[in-house]
C-alpha cells in the first residue's frame, strides 16, 4: 500500500505540476508550495502548474521582423513583436513571438532565446554574431513590458540590459504556416530607427 500511495504521488506531481508530495503511512499531506520561478524576470508570474509550462513576462519590441526594404521606414520595422518569455533556473529565457499579440487564435511564429553575459561570454566566437546584446537593442527596439508598472520595470531593467537574445523563425508573419527553412534573425543589423 505504501508503494501505491508513493507511486500515486510522483504521478500526480507529474501530471498536474501539484506541490511536493509527502506519503505517511496512514495519509498523505501537502507541503506549502514553493516559488520555482526567477522573481527578478518574472515579477508577475502567473503560478500555473508544471504540466501547462508557460509563464509570462510580456516584452513588446519593433525591429524583430526582417524588413522587405533597406528603408528606414519598412513597415516590418516598425510592427511590434510580442514577447512572451518563461525564465529559467538557468537564467535563460525562452520567448515566444508573436507578431499579432496573443489572443485565443494567435500563433507563434518565432521565438528569442536569452542569456546571461557570462553565458554569452562562454559561446564560440563564431556563435557570437548571432546573438544581441539588449542593454543596445532595448532603446533602439524602443522594447516596453506592457504590463508592468513603472517601478516593476525599473527593477527587472538591469537584469534585462545585462542579456543577450538570439531570435529563430520558424514562420513568416503573412504565411498560414511555417513553409521554407527557419531562420535566424540578426537584430543587431537591422537598420537604425528614429
């Protein structure tokens, strides 16, 4: 019986992301759940069980869509990207882009994966010119977190400046699906805004 209580436990913790488990002999009992996330990137995470996976800090940025023109003033410059990112006990990052927002039917068509300056400073040299440095790119990105307030953003700022992002995308904005090879945007060459 034991074993069947133990075993029911590390199921459920499984599947439904639940607070650790503890089995006694005679009943089971629930340990006060713990913070499992990063509260400097994700100040307003959402606690949403293991099994769903996702949280949400909410960056939005413009210059992340590959223009169809050399001009400054290419509407792919100037379309907010949506970014909707899950930290890491690694201190990476993984975000989600959506060039739409996020509402029931959107969907992703892209992602930015985001790390720490030491963890950059450990890549190859040829992996490097890949990756941007965002405490350069969130001013000339004009990037906002939407919903976070002036204070929340003043504190998650400097983590964020001392970051480095590499955007992957697997779709086009205009394709119904991802058709062609994926590809990895270079934002740091992107042309300059106002």
């Amino acid at each position: 019986m034991k074993t069947k209580t133990l075993l029911f436990s590390a199921l459920s913790s499984a599947l439904f992301g639940c607070a650790s488990v503890q089995a006694t002999d005679s009943k089971m009992s629930s340990a006060a759940p713990v913070k499992v996330y990063n509260e400097t990137l994700n100040p307003r995470q959402k606690e949403y069980p293991n099994h769903l996976g996702f949280n949400d800090l909410h960056i939005q940025a413009i210059r992340h869509l590959r223009p169809d023109t050399n001009d400054i003033h290419d509407p792919k410059l100037q379309t907010v990207v949506h970014h909707h990112c899950k930290a890491y006990d690694d201190n990476t990052l993984i975000c989600l882009m959506f060039h739409s927002g996020m509402k029931d039917q959107d969907k992703p068509i892209g992602f930015e994966y985001i790390i720490t300056t030491e963890q950059y400073n450990q890549l190859p040299e040829e992996e490097k010119k890949y990756w941007h440095y965002h405490q350069v790119e969130i001013p000339r990105a004009h990037a906002t977190f939407p919903d976070l307030t002036p204070e929340e953003t003043a504190k998650i700022l400097p983590a964020v400046n001392e970051t480095y992002g590499k955007v992957v995308y697997f779709q086009k904005p205009d394709d119904k699906m991802p058709l062609g090879k994926p590809y990895i945007m270079i934002v740091q060459d992107m042309p300059e805004q106002e």
